[in-house]
C-alpha cells in the first residue's frame, strides 16, 4: 500500500512537472547567466542522424524547465557551501567574495601569443616608417594581483612572467608594464571587481599614469576628477557562471570631469551620442556596458581637448573603463575590437590621422585571442 501511495505521487510530481515545463513561459536570454539561451532545434534528417538535432534538443530542455534560476542557485549552494566544493563552472570560489576564472597557459595558448606578439610587432615596424608611435600594454588579472584571495591549495600560471616573456618578444613597441604599480596600489585599496573579471576605475587609473610616463604625456591628476557611484548592486560575469548563493555585489564608480562628460560626440556602431557613458545599462544585468555602451567594432570619441593628437586603441573590454581617462589627453580616440572588425587599420590609421596607437589588453584575453592576429596579418 505504502509502495502504491509513494508512486502514486511521484507520477503525480512527474506530470505536474511536465505541465509545468510545457507551459513555463520560455526567455531567449537568461539575465543571471547574461548569456542567449537555446532554440529548439529545427529538425532534419542528417542532423538527426549525426546525432546534432537531439543534442539541441536537450539543450533546449536544459535551458528551459520551470524554476530554472532556482534550481542553478540551489545547485551552486548545495555543491559549494554543503560539500565545499572550491570551483563553480571553471570559477574558483575565493576568500571574502572573491570570485576567479580559471587561467591556463598550455601550448594552444602559447601558439596565439607567439602568432600576437609577431603580428604586432611587424605592425608596429610599419607604424615606425609613418612616425607613429606603437605601444603595448598587457593588464595582469585579478586571479594574479589577489593571488592571496585564491582558495587553498590552488596554484595558477604566474602573470607577471608571462607578460615579461610576451615583452621580451614583441618588437617596436613602447612596452608598458603596468603589473608591479598594479600590486603596490592593489595593497592599498581594491582595484578589480570580485564578481566580474574587469579592473574597477582604480584600477582603471593606475594603468592610465603608467600609460601616461610611457607615452611622455601628463596625466590628469586623480584630485581633478568628482568620484561619482553610479551602482552598488553590480554582479558581474563571475558571478553569472558561478551562480554562487548569496553572493555580495561589487559597486562601480567613475570619475568624472569637464573633459569626459563634455564631449563633442560619441560615435558607435549604430548610433551617435554625446557621452562615453549610457545610464540604461545600470537597469540590467550587464552593468559594465555602462562605460562606452558594451561591445561595438568602432568607437570613435571626439572630445573638447584642444591638440591634433589622435589615438587609436585596439582593445579588448578592459579598455572601456579606461575611456574615462584617456580622452583627458587626445582631441579623438578611436576604439577598435578585432574581434567584429573587417577592414584595414593601416588604411583607418591613415584616413583619420592618428598619431599613437595602443594595443590594450588583459592577460587571460590575449593568450586565448585568434581574432588579433588573423586582423593584423591582413594589413
């Protein structure tokens, strides 16, 4: 009788839960994972054959049952804090909120550097015929410069190495080594988020002064600037794939002056506006937008600063936050992501005059980028 009752509501659960997942309302994209959800699959024969179709089925499914969130958050609650587990979906689950992205360097990564790191530096022997100054600067991350905030036990590739390495083999350039002001600042006051994989503007400003002695300009001092928290409810890509319950979000902050608020304009890919920073992305998830409208091929700031000096910045996202302070010192800065790009920067540095040109990039993206070099090959 027992046996009958407890089968009984167990297909009960079961067709409540297949109502349930048929009807739930389905999202394209998942906030607290700030990434696209999966599409049912369109059927074909080859692909169900190959195997292809199911597997986008179960994606599908996987994507989209009931209480979804719920469950992701019970799952990381159970796997971290009752089992102890050190790591969540390739994040390390650090000390005092700090959350980690797994960082290799094996061979395929090797293999990008030396392909970078080649392609830059022809790059920059072209720039040297034409006067223009080439600099590079390779940003540490935060699983290195708050090695201390790791768990137990876990040991990682040593950054600072690898980007004096990385140095040692790029050619032409004005090397900037920001790693050693980055430690000794990062003593004082925290410079990266814990829950995202960026430099907060601190941290954004140390790089900016060393760019700055590099480049034999002056930097705008940090007492010039109006600190301004436009945030404190801020969880970053960390946070979305570690899903980690009851996390503490970061508060972001900018710095603010005459020079980065009064622009001429703003120029992105798709539209034109009159400031470097959009507040619509403070309402969502992907806070970080905030600083240069997110991701775009081509931005082009035309500011107020009255020189002909012109910079282009081949970048990854770090370089977002840096906006705030490098239109302090160019009457343009033109950003641009090899990644979306399909035309030729040796023709774009000519066509619009630029002076200098910065190849800005955090460690862990540029070991792991293919887009850098297969752009730069084709100039």
């Amino acid at each position: 009788m027992k046996n009958k009752i407890f089968f009984g509501m167990f297909m009960a659960v079961w067709v409540i839960m297949i109502i349930l997942n048929f009807v739930w309302p389905k999202q394209t994209f998942s906030a607290s994972e700030n990434r696209m959800l999966a599409v049912i699959p369109r059927f074909s024969f080859e692909d169900f054959v190959s195997g292809e179709y199911l597997g986008g089925v179960d994606s599908y499914i996987n994507d989209h049952f009931a209480f979804r969130d719920f469950y992701l958050k019970l799952n990381s609650w159970w796997e971290i804090d009752v089992m102890g587990k050190k790591e969540n979906n390739n994040v390390y689950i650090g000390k005092d909120d700090f959350l980690f992205e797994k960082f290799e360097y094996g061979d395929e990564e090797k293999n990008n550097v030396l392909k970078n790191t080649t392609a830059i530096s022809n790059f920059a022997e072209d720039m040297q015929k034409n006067n223009i100054n080439t600099l590079f600067t390779l940003v540490p991350n935060s699983i290195y410069i708050n090695a201390d905030k790791l768990p137990d036990n876990v040991e990682v590739p040593n950054q600072k190495e690898i980007i004096e390495e990385i140095y040692t083999n790029t050619q032409n350039t004005h090397n900037v080594d920001v790693t050693q002001a980055l430690i000794e600042e990062n003593k004082k006051q925290q410079l990266y988020f814990k829950t995202d994989h960026h430099m907060n503007s601190d941290g954004a400003y140390v790089v900016y002064e060393e760019f700055c002695n590099s480049a034999e300009i002056t930097p705008v001092p940090l007492s010039d600037f109006d600190r301004v928290v436009i945030t404190e409810d801020f969880l970053g890509t960390f946070d979305s794939k570690a899903q980690v319950y009851g996390q503490k979000p970061d508060t972001i902050w900018v710095y603010k002056n005459d020079a980065n608020t009064n622009i001429k304009e703003a120029i992105y890919d798709k539209e034109t506006t009159n400031s470097i920073f959009n507040e619509s992305f403070l309402e969502g998830k992907d806070k970080y937008s905030y600083f240069l409208n997110g991701n775009n091929s081509k931005v082009v700031v035309k500011t107020n600063v009255d020189n002909d000096k012109k910079i282009l910045v081949i970048k990854d996202s770090y370089a977002h936050i840096m906006s705030q302070f490098l239109c302090q010192n160019y009457s343009e800065v033109h950003f641009l992501d090899p990644r979306y790009t399909n035309f030729n920067y040796e023709e774009y540095i000519q066509e619009n005059g630029i002076t200098d040109v910065l190849f800005l990039y955090n460690v862990s993206t540029f070991v792991q980028d293919k887009d850098l070099y297969r752009r730069l090959v084709t100039i």
